[in-house]
C-alpha cells in the first residue's frame, strides 16, 4: 500500500519514485535530517517555543541549538533565525508550530529560504496542516 501511494505521488507531481520517502509522522525524518545537516560546526535554529525532537537530535550531533523567540502574532522570525546564526545548517519550521498551534505566512518562509547562509537547509514540517483545510493558504 505504501508503495502503491508513493507512485501515485510521484507520478501526479513529475517525480522519480526514489525522491519520496513516506514515514509514520514526522519525528523519523526530522531526526535524520538534523543528523545529516548539522554538526558541531553548523548549528540547528528553531522557534522558542518549538517541537523539541529536532533539538535532541541536534545534541547528539553536536550542532549548537540556537532558539529564536516567535514573533508577537506567534510566528517563526525568518530575519532574526538568519541573523541569529550565520553558521547555520539547518532552519527548522513547523508550521502550525506545535506546541503553539500558529502558521508561519508563507512569505516568512520564502524570505528564509532567500536570505538563509549558502549550504544550509530550510526544512517546513506541516504535520498537521490539514488541520486548517483544503482551502488554507499561508
């Protein structure tokens, strides 16, 4: 079955089957891309507050874990997670941000990806972005 829906996907949006991975939630694949983006040299930048599993998988990389309060309307602060760590790996962004349950527009997020430091990583987890609909829109 889970390969049946992997080619589904790949095939409706133009991708090698080989580009999906499907996991039981998102904690396996954040860990694994903590684990691989990070390091003691390249930091791991999350909201504070923010879903902890990313900042234990950091340790055991040893990325320094920086932690960027959220905006006042509870969104993640695309200028303030660059500037806060110029050494950075990976920029997570968990949109609805558990455990506050707000959105990061979607204009914060190109903003991140636009001005992040060459090399590293944006990585959006929307686990639970169903939550708001169909017709949900950042």
């Amino acid at each position: 079955m889970t390969r049946d829906l992997a080619k589904t996907f790949t095939e409706s949006q133009g991708l090698k089957p080989d580009y999906l991975r499907i996991y039981p939630g998102s904690s396996e694949p954040l860990h694994f891309s903590v684990l691989a983006f990070t390091s003691p040299s390249k930091s791991y930048v999350t909201a504070d507050p923010g879903y902890e599993a990313g900042m234990r998988a950091a340790q055991v990389s040893g990325a320094r874990v920086v932690k960027v309060p959220l905006t006042k309307t509870y969104a993640h602060d695309a200028a303030a997670m660059v500037k806060a760590a110029a050494d950075a790996g990976l920029f997570y962004i968990c949109t609805p941000n558990n455990p506050t349950g707000t959105l990061t527009p979607h204009s914060e997020i190109e903003r991140l990806v636009n001005e992040k430091p060459k090399g590293s990583v944006v990585l959006v987890d929307e686990a639970y972005i169903h939550f708001f609909g169909r017709n949900y829109r950042h």
